[in-house]
C-alpha cells in the first residue's frame, strides 16, 4: 500500500531537515578542526539524533564562532598558583590590603631574580581540543537553568546565546565551571523565593563573590584564569574579578556580560566592568565583585561614578564574530591594533545616561582611505584610536561619543598615524566641538609640579587633608597649643606654606582633620638660620585607635623620603621635637600619592601638539617643581620624566595652574 502524506506531513519533514542542514559557517570550521573534527561532528549527531532543535542550534552557534578561540594554559604547578595559594593564606589571617599587596610585590620580585626563564605555557586551539562531552555538558546545563529558572524567563533564543550559553569569556583554560558553579550556587532558588527579578539575584550572586574577593592591583602578572580556578582562588585585578562574576551569573542563567571602554575621556588607559540584561529588556550596569553592591546603575559607567562622563565609546565582549567588524572590511595594516576587534560589538547608545554627541565632519582635502579614526591621548605621548566610521562623500559621523574629551580625526596605515583634524574639545554638556587653536608667538612661563593627575584611589588622601592642621607648643602632650595654619586647599603636590608666626616652639604637630584619616607621604618644617634650614629633632605622636589598614609608623612622617607613608586613623598626630625653642616660617607637605610629582635630580622634558609632539627641551629639577619659559599659550602639554616612571597625561596651562584632560 502506498503511504500518502499530507501537506502537514510534508512541513513537518522540511522543517526538520532544514534544522538538520549543517549551515556553511559551521562545515568551514568543521574543515579546519583538523584530527579534532570527529569531537564536532559528534554534538551535532547527539542533537540531531535527540531531535533537540535548539540544542542543535545552539551548538552551530558555538562551533561557527570557534574557529579563533583559543585558551593559554600553564602547568599545575605554575607560579601563578602558588602565589594565590599564598594570598589565600594571607586572607585566612585578616591580613590587610597593605600586607597583601607588600607581600606580593616582596614575592613577585623574589620569583623574578630566581628564575632563570620564563614561566612555560601552551596555546591550544579550541576546534583542536574541546571534546564532545565537555560541549555537551555545557548546552545541556545552560539548556536547562534557561528554561528553569524564573529570571530568566524573559531571553530570547538569540540572547540565551550569547548572554549566558558561552563555554569561555577570553583566552582562560577550558574547565566545567558552569556545572561546578551551578553546584555552588544551588543555595539560590531558596534565596530567591520564586522571584522573577534578575536584579535580585545578581545582587545574591555578586555579594556572594565579593565578601572574599581580594582585590589587588599588584596582582596584573596573573593570567586569565579557568573559571574553577578563579573560584578558588578569589584575588586579582578587575578583569579577573568579572570574568569570574559573569561566569557565576551565566551557570544559573542571569544574563551578565563585560561592557568596557579603550579610553576614558579626560583619563588616561581604559577599564570594563560587567552588566546585566534585565527583564525589561534594558542592560544595567554594575561594578561586578564589588563588596555592598545594591544598585545596578542605569545607563552609566560604573566605575567612578561620581564623574559620569567616563566613557568616550562603548564596547560589549560577545561570544559571536561581529559581521561588523573593520577586520571584514579593511586590510589588517589599515586598522589601529585596539579596534582590530572581532568579538565585540559598539554599545554606546545603551548608555545614554553618559553625556554624548555625534560628530560630523567633513575633510577639506580628498580622504584616500574607506574608513578614519578617532582618535584620543593616552598615556604619555601615545594617540589611542577609540572609534572608527566610514567615509562617504569625504564626510564622516561618529555618533554617540563620550563628551569632555579631546578628540582628533586620522587616518591609519603600517603604524603611522596620519591626522586629518586638528584636536577639538567636545564640551561636556552642550555645544559643539571647538577646535583647539595653538599660537607659537604669543608664549608664557609655566611652573610644573605634577608630570600626571591624583588619581582617584589616592584622592581621598588629598581631599582629608583639608581641615587638618599644624599646631605648635611648647608641651610634649600638647596640653596647650597654637594653631599656626589650617589646610584649606587640594595638597595635590609636595606643597609649602608660608607661615605667620612671632613665637618660638619646641614641639610641633601634623593634627588630623575630623573627618579624615592620615596619610603623608612627606612634611618638612622650615626656620632661618642665616638661610632657609629644615628643622630635625625626635619624631613622635598618638594614635586615636588601632586599625589594621594603618601601619602607624611615625618616623615616616620627617624622613624626606616621599615613598614611605605615615597612615593612620582620624583624631591621631604626629609631632616632632625639636630640642628647643625654634621659629618656623614654613612648612611643606606632600600628601600619599603615586608618586608622580616632580622630583629634585630627574631629567624632565615638556612637549608641546602642533600636529605633533615638539619638544621645549631637557631640564634637570632642583626643586619639587620645574619651570619653563617660552611655551605656546592654550598649547595641549606633555611633561614626561626621563629618568624613572610611565604615567604621563595631557594638560593645559590655565589661570597658573595645571588643569588634566
């Protein structure tokens, strides 16, 4: 008897043998997998056989984008481990972030003048050793917290996939850690309640993370770490606290990814931090790892917050080639090396709460090239290209660029920039983009104290300075005293004050603001005698209360070097003796920093952009300051320290002082 078939019968045989078809992507990559194809070929067989659409989907997925994927693996005894090990050891006993850190550097510099090579590893590709079984694992685990899980609800097929089905974030070693940290975290659905709100349990996860995490930026020798390892281990920079974050948040289905910036407007260097799909369908940022973390914020860069214009453009790591990319588009040599970016794709619109603007641009000579940058200063006298648009009728658009910057528009070819705008400032709230005009004639005399800005870590430092106080006596206890000067300004360099005093006194004190801790790098007081003399005598004080952050050390405070510290709790002071009845007229003092002020006996050298770095010549300092006639007035400058250090930042002479871009 003949069978018939109905047309029903007929769709529902052509529906399954087109998700049955291997999609072209996926045979190319099947080609290049080498002796590893027959791994491939047996998790499409399993789907295809389990009739699993969407599993079989989501493994072309995986295996049409794996062809660059790659992990960077050292052995088990690797250095890196054992120093984790040890800082493990050291969080078990409260150490402090001090300690910790001391300790790495102590360690890190013994390791580097012992060995005798460096540390060895292996780069393997993916289509050449992920097997069947660990891919499987994968699909089926994130398979099943996707339909399970009642925050998760709300993703779409094509957001499962790249929101929470990825095996790996970068290059780390390949490790279960999707089944390992669902096991983990298994604690969750009791948490939840039935919740549906991803806000609720990301917070759940991240708090988890962050009460043991130890942050060091000591730590930036340790590699990407296999998504187990980082959870044992729990320490490193950022990059390493959100590749572990999101790995965690993926294992029990909370779509986490890592947004991240090349370049901060008016910073030098660029930073990520991770984000969540929310089911509202809007993506809310977070500061991933981070210990109270209560609010996911909307629209804005979480890093620094108090300063929202920290992005110039958005990016978004995703486990998908990006058909975008300049890379499909451009020859390799015609792109910069930090926009050679396959697997990310721009998000800045996602961050309207960032202050932004679209550039227009038209070029007055003929563009020979398809596509131009934009570029930024970085660090010393390095351009860093952020984004790149094409070019049509020699007219380019750049949209949605972070504002408070200084931006010029090139091109690129072989690692030569060539530039085609001169630089301009995009205000930071309103307007349009005003063009900085450098006059060679028209020349001043500007006094140096600081080759790169106070960063943000150590501000606080500076900014509790204010309302602190010299105080003079002529009891060791200070039962009586006089207060000569009060701090009322920013001590953002080694800086004097003058000092209106007809008395002599024995014994003089640094005293603590109220609402501050201490933190001097350096204090010298000043008398004459004959000549301008530095006074010396005994250096002690009192401590309010002990805190383990606080090493307390009051000799720290008088002994002129400005890389040993004096920290310690508000409502504590530090004096010195002087063995007898002296008049001061002066004192300096130089806030804990980074060590990026001038310093007496370093070769400096100021720059001046014209199209270019032009040098205005060598000086060797003598003081904690420098001086330079004959530079271009409303001229971008550049003061870079030949003798010692790297961080170096773009400045203008304004008003006498130095003001950051």
């Amino acid at each position: 008897m003949k069978r018939r078939y109905t047309i029903f019968h007929v769709l529902i045989i052509l529906i399954f043998s087109g998700c049955n078809k291997i999609p072209d992507e996926v045979n190319l990559v099947l080609k290049k997998a080498g002796k590893n194809r027959g791994e491939l070929e047996k998790v499409i067989n399993h789907y295809k056989n389990q009739k699993e659409k969407l599993k079989l989907k989501a493994a072309f997925f995986l295996i049409a984008n794996m062809e660059e994927k790659y992990g960077v693996y050292f052995n088990e005894d690797a250095y890196y481990f054992k120093l984790l090990s040890k800082i493990d050891s050291l969080k078990l006993m409260n150490a402090s972030e001090d300690q910790i850190n001391n300790f790495i550097d102590e360690d890190w510099n013994k390791f580097q003048l012992e060995s005798k090579k460096n540390i060895p590893y292996k780069v393997l590709k993916d289509i050449e050793v992920i097997t069947a079984k660990y891919l499987i694992e994968n699909i089926d685990l994130a398979y099943k917290v996707w339909k399970e899980k009642p925050w998760a609800q709300h993703l779409s097929f094509d957001e499962f996939c790249e929101w929470i089905l990825p095996y790996r974030l970068d290059n780390e070693p390949l490790q279960n850690w999707r089944t390992f940290m669902y096991n983990e975290l298994k604690w969750l659905d009791d948490s939840m309640k039935n919740s549906s709100d991803p806000k609720k349990a990301c917070t759940f996860v991240n708090d988890e993370i962050a009460k043991n995490y130890q942050f060091s930026h000591k730590l930036g020798m340790i590699p990407d770490l296999g998504g187990i390892d980082s959870w044992k281990h729990r320490s490193g920079l950022c990059e390493n606290r959100y590749a572990l974050i999101t790995m965690a948040m993926r294992s029990v289905c909370i779509p986490t990814a890592i947004d991240y910036t090349i370049q901060f407007p008016r910073d030098a260097g660029n930073h990520s931090w991770t984000v969540l799909l929310d089911n509202d369908g809007k993506v809310k940022s977070f500061n991933g790892g981070e210990k109270k973390m209560v609010i996911l914020y909307p629209n804005v860069c979480p890093i620094d917050t108090a300063v929202i214009e920290k992005i110039t453009v958005a990016y978004r790591k995703q486990y998908a080639k990006n058909p975008d990319a300049l890379e499909y588009h451009q020859p390799i040599n015609n792109i910069p090396e930090n926009l050679r970016i396959v697997y990310a794709t721009i998000v800045s619109e996602q961050y309207n709460g960032t202050p932004q603007k679209n550039i227009d641009f038209t070029f007055h000579n003929k563009i020979n090239s398809d596509y131009v940058y934009l570029f930024s200063f970085n660090y010393g006298l390095n351009l860093n290209a952020v984004a790149y648009a094409k070019v049509n009728n020699n007219r380019v658009t750049f949209n949605n660029i972070g504002r408070n910057a200084i931006y010029m528009i090139g091109t690129y070819n072989n690692k030569r920039i060539k530039l085609e705008s001169k630089p301009f400032i995009l205000p930071k709230i309103k307007g349009d983009e005003k063009f900085i005009k450098i006059d060679v004639n028209n020349t001043e005399s500007v006094k140096l104290y600081r080759k790169f800005y106070v960063k943000f870590d150590m501000l606080p430092f500076v900014l509790n300075m204010i309302g602190a106080s010299l105080q003079a006596s002529n009891s060791k206890n200070f039962s009586e005293y006089h207060t000569l000067y009060t701090i009322d300004t920013n001590v953002n360099y080694y800086k004097e004050f003058e000092i209106n005093c007809n008395q002599s006194y024995k014994y003089y004190r640094y005293m603590s603001s109220k609402k501050g801790d201490i933190r001097i790098a350096d204090m010298a007081l000043f008398y004459n005698n004959g000549k301008k003399t530095k006074l010396t005598g005994n250096v002690y004080g009192y401590i309010s209360y002990k805190n383990t952050k606080d090493d307390c050390i009051f000799e720290n405070t008088f002994d002129y070097d400005i890389r040993t510290n004096f920290n310690a709790p508000k409502g504590s002071w530090v004096a010195i003796d002087a063995g007898k009845p002296i008049k001061i007229n002066s004192f300096k003092i130089l806030a804990r920093n980074h060590l990026n002020i001038v310093e007496p006996g370093d070769t400096y050298e100021l720059f001046y952009f014209n199209n270019g770095w032009i040098s205005l010549g060598k000086q060797v300092a003598k003081n904690h300051y420098i001086v330079y006639n004959g530079v271009p007035k409303g001229a971008i400058l550049l003061l870079k320290d030949l003798t010692k250090g790297k961080e170096e930042r773009i400045f203008r002479y304004v008003n006498g002082e130095q003001v950051w871009w």
